[in-house]
C-alpha cells in the first residue's frame, strides 16, 4: 500500500514543497539496500521510483533483526 507523506517539505531555494510516496518495501539490489520512492515538487511526480539508500544504522539493524546467516 503506497502512502503520501502528510505534509511535503519546502525547498525553498527551489521555490518547491517536496512530498514523497513509498511502498516502503526494502530492495537490495546486490549492492545497495533501497526503498523505491516517487518524489513530487508541487504535486508533479518529478522522480518515479527514485532509489533512496537505507542508512547503515537501518542495514544493521534489520541485519540483527534477521539472525545469524551461516
């Protein structure tokens, strides 16, 4: 299920407000742990499933959350 965020951000040197949807579902790629995102400016989609990379701090965790893998 996708969700908008309830308020965007201003950018203000960009004269925009940012809002952001996501299914929030990890990804990894092989290399990199994402979520897909659709960025808008204004309400116009200006990035379709931008891949926004998962903090380390976020990695290690889920890493803990999953166990052991040997």
């Amino acid at each position: 299920m996708s969700r908008k965020a309830p308020e965007g951000l201003l950018i203000a040197e960009m004269g925009v407000i940012e809002t952001i949807e996501s299914d929030n579902v990890l990804r990894w790629d092989g290399e990199i742990l994402y979520v897909e995102q659709d960025i808008y400016h204004n309400g116009q989609l200006v990035h379709r499933k931008y891949k926004r990379r998962v903090t380390k701090d976020v990695a290690r965790a889920i890493l803990a959350m999953a166990g052991p893998t040997h």
